[in-house]
C-alpha cells in the first residue's frame, strides 16, 4: 500500500507549468530525504530527484523539487510533450523501516 | 557504464517457486545497497525489498514478509530475489535498483523481468 498520497492526475497546455504535491508524515517525508521518479510509458522509471532537490546529471532545469514539513512537490515549467509521463516520490519510512513510493500523478499535456 | 539486469521471470503457478536474479555492472557492487521494486499491470510502483551493501541487513515490503528472501553474492556482483508460495497477486514487473550514495534513493534502474502468477 502506498504511503505517501499524489494527485491522480495534473494537466497543462505545452509551455505551462504544473506541480504535483506528494503528502507524508513526519515518519517519512517530514524527516527523510524524498526522491522523485519519472516513468513514461511502457518504460523503466527514471530518477528526476534526490535528496528533495538535487538534479542527477541529465535532468533539466526545467525540473524543480522542494519540500517543506511532511509534503514534497515537484514543478515542471515549459511543459512539453515529451513530459507527459507518470510521476512518483518515494522516501524511506523510519517507523515501517521501509522505503514507501507515492501513489502517482499522471501529467496530461493538453 | 553503469547498469543492472534482471532475468529469471517466468509464467509460474500460485504456490510454487521462482529466483530472480540482477546482475550489476559499471560500479563497486558492494560498496551500494540494493533495491526490488515491483509493479503490477496497470498499477503504480511497489517497494518490495533492500539489502544492505555487505547483504547483512535485509528489509521487506509487508505484502511479501516471509515469501520473498533477497540476497546477494559480492563476488558475483549479483542481487537475487527468492520468490516462494507465489500469489496472483505477486504478478507484476520486478526491477532491480542500485541505492544512491547518499540515501534510500533508486538511482539506477534495470529495464524488468516479468512475474506471471496463474494456474
């Protein structure tokens, strides 16, 4: 079962930007370090971020991640087709000494 | 270049038993933790287990707690997955994921072997 909750679904006209919000508890997200997964269909999932923020090598500027108290929120800007993918956070959980994904946001471009 | 593959998915019936295997190249194998990771047909990704860089330490998902056994060999720079008393429900895509540096994070991710569960 997922821990951390995700919007179904957010949607966006090229160029637009979205943000998609990813809620926890102080278990997991309030005090450990979330990441951010990208997985377009039928294909592997990516890592976008870790450590809340960081980039890897590779990942756009156009990405942003950020995180305050028990929510993460990750911000696409320029939105472009290729972005249209499913994305998801994913911490570790110190109380069920597990690693929780959230349950996944669609991004729709209009 | 670093990577991780998997292999070892199959058709298999519920109640029997299944071994996975990811073997890692490009990196110090182990000098990192590893992660599987499932996900089911149409489903969002699922944690299922971590072990620990010198395979001494363990964690698993709650949904698979006392079927699913990982382990490694270092010298093999391999990470298995020991899949017994297997359910439909454990039907899914398995990935394998190398642990980051610096957290739990999965920075590096294999393409998948497919689990089918069904009599």
């Amino acid at each position: 079962q997922s821990v951390l909750t995700q919007p179904p679904s957010v949607s966006a006209a090229p160029g637009q930007k979205v943000t998609i919000s990813c809620s926890g508890t102080t278990s997991n997200v309030g005090n450990n370090f979330v990441a951010w997964y990208q997985q377009v269909a039928g294909t592997t999932p990516k890592l976008l971020f870790y450590d809340n923020y960081k980039r890897p090598s590779g990942i756009p500027d156009r990405f942003s991640g950020s995180k305050s108290g028990t929510s993460a929120t990750l911000g696409i800007t320029g939105l472009q087709t290729g972005d249209e993918a499913d994305y998801y956070c994913g911490a570790w959980d110190s109380s069920l000494s597990a690693y929780v994904f959230g349950t996944g946001t669609r991004v729709i471009v209009l | 270049q670093v990577q991780v593959v998997e292999s070892g998915g199959g058709v298999v019936q519920p109640g029997r038993s299944l071994r996975l295997s990811c073997a890692a190249s490009g990196f110090r194998f182990s000098g990192y933790a590893m992660h599987w990771v499932r996900q089911a047909p149409g489903k969002g990704l699922e944690w299922v287990a971590t072990i620990s860089y010198d395979g001494n330490n363990q964690y698993y998902g709650d949904s698979v707690k006392g079927r699913l056994i990982i382990f490694r060999d270092n010298s093999e720079n391999t990470v298995y997955l020991q899949m017994t008393s297997l359910r439909v429900e454990d039907t899914a895509v398995y990935y394998c994921a190398k642990m980051g540096i610096s957290g739990y994070y999965a920075d590096v991710w294999g393409n998948g072997t497919t689990v089918t569960v069904s009599s």
